[in-house]
C-alpha cells in the first residue's frame, strides 16, 4: 500500500501522524484531525462527542481540551 499523498510505499512525509485539522475543524480541529487519522467522518465524531459531554458530563471537554493543547497542527504541505 503506497502513501495517498507522496504515493511511496514507504514514507516518511507525516501523512500518517495525528494532527489537529485547522481548516476541517470547527473550534480547535482535534475532531477533524482525528477523524482523519482513524478513517471515520468527523461529524460522526462531533456527535460522539457531544453524546459523550451528556453522559460524563465535563470530563469530555477536558479531554478535548488536553488533545488541542497536545497534538501538533497538520503541516500546510499535507492540504491538498
């Protein structure tokens, strides 16, 4: 399987790492980002995520808040 965007079979552009998407995301792109990397629609993810500030409550949002903080923002050569 070759890389989707550099199309090597081994690579090391970063199109494989967790990013925080700032042009996908809506407040800080951890959802998009992570969406991105786990192959599943972000929008998806968003409603996960709200489910989940109703069931547990602000444990969610620190989480997410943490992960904004933590993860790295997509480099602009990986756009297309």
């Amino acid at each position: 399987m070759s890389c989707y965007y550099c199309d090597r079979r081994s690579c090391d552009c970063g199109a494989n790492r967790l990013y925080k998407d700032k042009i996908g995301g809506m407040i800080s792109g951890v959802f998009s980002g992570l969406g991105e990397f786990l192959g599943i629609n972000k929008t998806f993810l968003r409603i996960l995520g709200i489910l989940g500030i109703f069931m547990t409550g602000p444990i969610v949002i620190l989480i997410y808040f943490i992960a904004a903080l933590v993860m790295a923002e997509k480099p602009l050569r990986l756009y297309q």
